[in-house]
C-alpha cells in the first residue's frame, strides 16, 4: 500500500543521524567482538594443548631424566604455536579487510554520500570511476563542468540535506537519462534528498498569486511537495524560513496541484497538519511550517508568505 510505503520512506529518510551512525558503530562493535572471541578461543585452545604436552613431555623427561628432550620440545612446540597464530591471522585477514570495506560503504550508504569529491574529465568519466570504486552503490552523480567535481550520491540520501550550491553543479542519474542542470545564475540552486533532486530558488514573501507569478516569470513554478519523495526534501531543506507557500489550492471540493493534476487523497492524509485544512474564511491556499508542524496548513491567499521556485526543465 502506498501509505505503508510513505511510513517505510520517512523511517528510512527522517531516522536521526546519530541514531544511524550508533547502529553502524554497533554493527562494528558486535563483529570485532566475535572476531576477537574466536581468536581468543584459537589461541586457548592452542595453550591448553601445548600445557598437556608439555606436562607430558615433563613427565616422561623426569621419568626419562631426559632434561634435554624437555627443552627442545618446549622450544619447538613455542615455534609451532607462533607459526599456527600466524595462519591464523594470515587465514582471517582478508575476511577482515572485506568486513572493513563492507563498514565503510555501510556508513557512507546510510549518510548518503559514498565518498569525497575527486577530479573528473568528464560525467563519464566520473561515472566509470563511481562505478569502479563502489560498484552497484553508485547510481547518482553530481558532476561540476567548471571545477571538473566529481561527487558520487546515493538516490536515498539520509544524510544532512545540504545543497551543493555550487555553479556549474549538475545530478545524472546512472543512464543519463535524468539531468538537473540548474540555472544557477539566475539564482536556483541543486537540492537533493531521499531520491529527489530539484532547482530551487529562495524568495522573499509575497501574497501567493504575486509569488505565483514571479516562478512564472523566472520559467518556473512554486515548489509542489506532490510525492513522498519531494515531501520529504521539503521537510529537510536548510533554509532558514518559517514557512513557505507551496503549489497547491482548493477548488470546489478538491486540492490542485498548480500543475493542474488533482492531489492525491491519500498522500494529503499525511502532508496536512493536525486539524487541517480547516477552510477558515475560505482559506483556499496552503503553506508548508517548518518550525512547528513540518506539515500543510491552509491559509488565506492574501498572506504574504515567503516561497521557493522550482525552476521548469
């Protein structure tokens, strides 16, 4: 159902950081853990074996009074016990360093970002590299055509939500078949978050059918949190405003998007704020609060209210 899997995508999205990194850092605790007890249990198992034989030995050397046979049993049986613990590391050392490698792309994979940015001759280029170091954890890239960035992204990003706000700055998908190239001297900006990826331009407030048509006249549109998704990259933005008008208003009986297609009823079940919409005094027009609610309010259209512009691709 679609409602468990909006439940399953803000789980997996709105988890708190620390709460992801302490159940990666206690994923690495418990495996070491083992590792260490297993090696433990090798090397006791190995002492008490070389104490039964050596008491052996003792015995027989006394009853022998060979003192001779003593000592170089004791030494070769030092040597082998050294020889055997090598093995062992020998033996369990590339399933550590598979364990390591495993850890590192756990963490980067629950933060988002699979790596720090490396140079790139071009978004080809950064893909085949992308590919190469993380193999099917890469799907995404941000690509700079001017500084030449490379900055692989995973599509369900979890960490902060920090844009890359960089000009030139462009997201492919991994068939290049999904671009994002923002007009980043008109003021739009690269966002992305939990899958969604858009160009967004922050303006100051105005009554929503003035805003409306200031996102027309900059070939854009106000920002519409119409999937879970994108719903989800609202919540997160690092943007310093209350609250923000978004795309969407009531007509009759029913909820448009600006875009004109009719909200999905289900979906509205979870972007309203409680007790919401209350259609007070016609309030036909809606914003998103993101200090209290983090959810959709209606509210009367003359309100001047600060917005965001998706720029139209």
């Amino acid at each position: 159902m679609r409602t468990q899997r909006f439940l399953d995508l803000r789980i997996f999205c709105d988890i708190s950081k620390w709460y992801r990194e302490v159940v990666v850092d206690l994923l690495v605790v418990v495996v070491v853990v083992v590792l260490v007890v297993a090696a433990a249990a090798v090397v006791v198992v190995i002492v008490v074996v070389v104490v039964v034989v050596v008491v052996v030995v003792v015995v027989v050397a006394v009853a022998a009074a060979i003192a001779l046979v003593v000592v170089v049993v004791v030494v070769v049986v030092v040597v082998v016990l050294i020889l055997l613990i090598i093995i062992v590391i020998l033996v369990i050392k590339e399933e550590v360093a598979v364990f390591i490698v495993f850890v590192i792309a756990a963490r980067a994979y629950l933060k988002g970002s699979l790596s720090p940015p490396w140079t790139a001759q071009s978004k080809t280029s950064c893909f085949a590299e992308c590919k190469t170091r993380f193999g099917d954890l890469c799907t995404n890239v941000v690509f700079n055509t001017h500084t030449q960035a490379c900055s692989p992204v995973h599509p369900m990003s979890n960490g902060d939500p920090v844009p890359t706000a960089q000009p030139d700055d462009v997201l492919y998908s991994q068939d290049f078949s999904r671009v994002l190239n923002c007009d980043t001297a008109a003021g739009f900006l690269l966002y992305q978050h939990c899958g969604a990826g858009v160009c967004l331009m922050a303006k100051d407030a105005a009554t929503y059918e003035n805003a409306k048509a200031d996102c027309h006249a900059n070939n854009a549109s106000l920002y519409m949190p119409s999937s879970y998704e994108r719903f989800a990259l609202l919540e997160n933005l690092p943007i310093s405003y209350p609250y923000v008008w978004v795309g969407l208003t009531r007509q009759l009986a029913d909820w448009i998007w600006d875009n004109g297609e009719v909200a999905d009823a289900e979906l509205l079940l979870f972007l309203w704020g409680n007790g919401q919409p209350t259609n007070f005094e016609n309030e036909i027009c809606v914003y998103f609060h993101f200090r209290t609610y983090n959810k959709l309010n209606d509210i009367l259209c003359a309100h001047h209210i600060y917005y965001l512009c998706e720029q139209n691709y």
